[in-house]
C-alpha cells in the first residue's frame, strides 16, 4: 500500500530526475527523455491503484485530501500528461526548428520535462483543501505553463500568446489571492472544511465581504476555465501555443480548474442566503459562456483557434452542469463530461499535429482531401468532430445529455434551451472540419500524411473509447466517485 | 465591519478626485497651445539626442537577476524557519527539519541545472 503523499512526491522526483538527464546530456535522443517521462508517470498510474490510508501528517491538519474524486482526477491528470508527451515526440521536429539552439536539439529537451513539473502542480490542485495549497498548486501549474506556451522563440504568435498568457494569467491571480484575503477576514480561515463549518455562523452584516471574496475567486477561477467574460486570452494563447500544449490547458488545466471550482463552492451551497445568489451567478455564467463560444466559434477558419472558441463552449455545458449542482447526479455528469471531453479534445489535437506537419499548418484548409490522403486519420478526426459536437453513438452526446437532464430536474429550462439552440450552432462548426476532410480536393503534390507508431496507437485507443462509450456509458459511470 | 473600511472608501474617493481635477485644470488652466515638432521632440539638456531612447539589454542581465531572486526567497523563507526552529522541534520533532531540507535539495537541482545549462556563464 503506498501513501498518497508519495503520488506527487515522485513525479516531482521523476521530474528533477529528468531535468538532471538534461543537463548531463544523459539522454542521446530528446525524445529518450519522453519515453522516461512516460514510462515514470505510467508507474505512478499504477501506484494511483495501491493507495493506502492516509497516515500523513497533512491530512490531518486539512491541507490535502485524498477521496475518490481527487484519485479520479489524479489519474485524469496521469493520463492527460502521458498523451501530451505522446503528442510532445511527434511535435519535436517543429520544437526544433523554432527554437534557437547553439547545437542541433539544444533547448528542446525541456518541453518533455516541464508537463511532468505541471501535472504534479496539477495532481496537488486536485487534492488541496485549503486555499493556501490551492494557491501554491495553482502557481506550480500556471508559471509551468507560461514557459510552455512561449516556448516557440522563433514564433511571432507563440511569444504573443505566452505574454497574453502571463499578463492576464497574473492578473487572476491577483484576484485570487485578494478573494482569499477577503474570506480570511470574514471568516478567519483559510481552510475550506473550517470555512464550510464557520459559515452558518458568520453574522449577516459580514456576508457582503464573503460575498465580495466569493466574486474575486469566481473571477480567478473563471479565467482558469474560461468562461465568458473572463476568456479573452483563449483563442490567442490556443492558437500561438505549441500544439500539445494548446491540449494539455484545454483539458487538464480546465478540468482541475473545474475541480477546485466545486470544492471551492461547496461550502457556500449549504448556506441558503449565499446559495441564492451563487446560482444566480453560475447561471449567468453559464448562459454568457454557451451564447458567447458557440456563437464567435462559427466564423473561424483557424482549427486551433476553433478548438479555443469550442473550449469556451464546452466551459459554458459544464457551468451549466455546476449551477445544477443541487441535483443528485449533477456533479457526476459533469465528471463524465469532463472525461469524455479529455478523448475527444486529445483525439483532435493528436490528429492535427502530423497534419500540421504534412501540410504546414493548422487552418481547416490545411484538412482539404484527407479523406482520399490517410483515410484512417479523417475518420478517427470525423469521431473526434461528431463527439465534440454531441452526436448520438458518441461519449459527447452522453455528456450533454447528462448534463441537461440534471438541469432539467433543477427546472433550469432556459440554460437548457440555450443549451440545445447552442448545440445546433456547434453542430455548423465542427462539420465544416468534416466538409474540408470529405468535400474538399486534396492539394496536387500531397500523399498521405505520416505518423508515428505511438500516434497512432494513441488515436485508434482514444477513438474506440469515445465510439464504446457512446454506446455503452455505464462502463464510465461505474468508474465514477 | 463594513463601517470600519470607511476612512479608505474616502481616501480612494480622495486620491481618485484629486487626480480627476488636476488633470482637468490642466487643460482649462494650462492654455494648451498648438502642437508642433521642436515641442514633442525630447529635451536632453538642450543636446540633440543621438539614438532610441530604450537600448536592448542582453538577456544575461535578466537570467542573473531572476536566479539572484530566486535564490534570495529562498533566505527570505528561512528567517522565519530559522526563528520558529526551537520551539518546533520541541514540540512536534524534527518534520520541520526534513521539510526545509527537501526545500533546499529541490533549489540545490535547480542550481546544478542552471550551472550545466551556462546560465551564470557571462562570456557565452
């Protein structure tokens, strides 16, 4: 039986190891570093299954909590970071061509090593109960993520959105941390089960300072997610970042995010007068998200740039899901939602990274013919579209359909309605990928597109789940906490 | 409690006024005439200046300033660990010990990595 504890003690362990690799030059091969890192982080998947209670000292003193949820997103979080490495190998040759390095392959080592530095950040985020480690968890994850965004020096657009990035990214957590003061003062806690039982308590001339606290935090944890109005840097920082990480902040990011969304907010739901106004709140957000995403995602021509607007939207189904949280089933559809949300975003952005490379960049242009050109690739990118749009037979129409039913229950008909009219939308725009792939004529000169073994293990696993699950959910819901 | 933040609801109020005013009484006072080139041009003790006012700087300034800083948090962090040190390992043992060494292993890898890495190479 292992301590929990040990869980991201060793992926910070793995990482330190790697980044010594690094600098002895251990590694002949870049991408030796990546097989490690994989293999590291598959070891510590595993451990996730041998836990044992915990006997650590911070449990008790409410820092850290290791229930089913955070196990779950623990291995969410493994196994997002094991495909963002997978994606990183088969990304190294553009790695390398736009970063300066005074010998060939100096300078790309890192990138296979700073998501390990993250994903612990992000294992932490999913495990704190208290707003101090959520804070420091938080900060591990974003300054990992501002150096991978910038990391393409050669790149206008890549330097664009790591400045984006780091300005608003700052920005945030300036209102994180003014929220948490405000919540320390209110209630002289910074710990969130102490909060949850302090709260009945506080006077009611007192609660406009919790209230003021509870805006700041949803302001900073709205960037995270990005939900509308706190989501401008999306679709830059989607489109200038390197590819695999434009993945791993669309999915892991946000899901942890989302995670310390619920943890955050569940104290104040069990207060009626704090209940009221923190519904009013979510629903709003939830509708500016839905109309917003869907909406500025039809135009775009840029897949990237549509992934980053298909995101927003997809934040704006799980709002929804969150601001239904009274329901018995709410908080596991928006579990389920999430995961089937980390398939089919990793199953696209896989697909488009060798097509990036064969065609020369990321536009839905560049998708024209593939059909005719790697017939096997344009099908698994027709799941990928179909899911991320809700197409029945798919885990995407499950997500949704969980979703709307608990809002259904919890009479929230008209953030339904937006939902379905906003779903007609997405349908439009994830399509248009497919009419490139099926309608289009391929460019003259160009053959199939090549992939690497990994790749395409990666892509045929990731499809047949999405299509087995779609048929089949319960397999999911069985595994939720 | 909310009547307590009063004297910094007015000083805001204060801060925000007098700049709103002095800014106005800028343009009605001041009697701002007609822009023209030798008025924006800058005035560098009456000599015409020779290059762009921002000059690049190497980035080696700003490597050696980040690591200075980090290694400066580092001491920052240990005074208080230092002052509470006895009285801790008093009462619940020696965890406090560990946990500020781990601290100082993770920076010491950090160390060894900017030091292979050419970070404090100056002539690279």
């Amino acid at each position: 039986m292992i301590d929990p504890v040990f869980l991201e003690v060793s992926v910070v362990v793995l990482g330190i190891f790697l980044l010594m690799a690094e600098a002895f030059g251990l590694a002949k091969e870049k991408s030796t570093l990546a097989w490690w890192a994989i293999g590291g982080l598959a070891a510590v998947f595993i451990g996730t299954f041998f836990i044992g209670p915990n006997s650590n000292s911070f449990e008790v003193s409410g820092f850290y909590v290791v229930d089913g949820l955070s196990l779950f997103f623990k291995r969410f979080v493994l196994i997002s970071t094991i495909l963002v490495l997978v994606m990183s190998v088969d990304y190294l040759p553009i790695v390398q061509r736009l970063v300066p390095a005074e010998r060939p392959g100096a300078g790309s080592g890192e990138f296979f090593i700073l998501p390990v530095f993250t994903c612990a950040g992000l294992m932490w985020m999913v495990s704190a109960t208290d707003f101090i480690m959520i804070f420091c968890a938080l900060e591990l994850v974003t300054i990992s993520f501002y150096i991978q965004v910038a990391y393409l020096r050669r790149s206008m657009s890549s330097l664009e959105a790591g400045t984006k990035y780091l300005i608003l990214g700052a920005l945030s957590t300036g209102f994180l941390v003014y929220g948490i003061t405000w919540f320390f003062g209110a209630t002289g806690q910074t710990n969130l089960v102490a909060i949850r039982e302090v709260l009945p308590l506080i006077p009611v001339a007192n609660h406009p300072a919790i209230l003021f606290g509870l805006a700041l935090v949803l302001v900073a944890l709205g960037f995270k997610i990005a939900a509308v109005p706190f989501q401008f840097w999306v679709p830059d920082v989607y489109q200038g970042a390197p590819t695999p990480v434009t993945a791993y902040l669309a999915v892991a990011s946000k899901a942890a995010g989302f995670l310390v969304l619920i943890r955050v907010l569940e104290p104040f739901f069990t207060v009626p007068s704090f209940q009221n106004k923190l519904f009013l709140a979510l629903v709003l957000l939830a509708l500016l998200t839905l109309v917003f995403g869907n909406l500025a995602a039809i135009p775009q021509t840029n897949f990237k740039r549509l992934l980053g607007y298909s995101s927003i939207a997809h934040a704006g189904y799980l709002l929804m899901g969150l601001a239904a949280i009274g329901d018995a089933f709410a908080g596991g559809a928006v579990v389920f939602y999430l995961s089937g949300y980390l398939l089919m975003t990793f199953l696209a952005f896989l697909i488009l990274v060798p097509v990036t490379k064969a065609s020369g960049g990321d536009d839905i242009a560049h998708f024209n013919g593939l059909a005719r050109r790697s017939p096997g690739l344009a099908l698994a990118m027709l799941i990928a579209a179909a899911s991320l749009a809700g197409v029945p037979f798919t885990v995407g129409f499950f997500g949704k359909f969980f979703i709307f039913e608990a809002a259904m229950n919890q009479g929230l008909y008209l953030l339904v309605l937006a939902g379905i009219v906003t779903v007609a939308s997405g349908f439009y725009y994830y399509f248009k990928v497919i009419r490139a792939m099926y309608w289009q004529p391929a460019p003259e000169d160009a053959g199939p597109v090549a992939i690497t073994k990994t790749s395409s293990v990666a892509i045929f696993i990731l499809a047949m789940l999405i299509l087995i699950l779609g048929v089949y959910p319960q397999l999911l819901i069985g595994m939720l906490p | 409690m909310l009547q307590d933040y009063t004297p910094v609801l007015l000083h805001v109020i204060i801060a925000v006024g007098f700049a709103t005013v002095a800014m106005i009484a800028n343009i009605v006072l001041g009697r701002t005439g007609k822009r023209n080139p030798t008025k924006d041009s800058v005035y560098e003790c009456g000599m015409v200046p020779e290059m762009a006012g921002q000059p690049r700087f190497s980035v080696k300034f700003y490597l050696v300033a980040m690591l200075f800083i980090l290694f400066d948090i580092e001491i920052v962090f240990m005074y208080p660990w230092a002052v509470v040190y006895q009285d801790f390992i008093a009462e619940s043992g020696t965890i406090i010990l560990w946990s500020m060494l781990s601290f100082v292993l993770i920076l010491l890898f950090g160390y060894v990595y900017a030091i292979k890495k050419g970070a404090l190479d100056w002539s690279r």
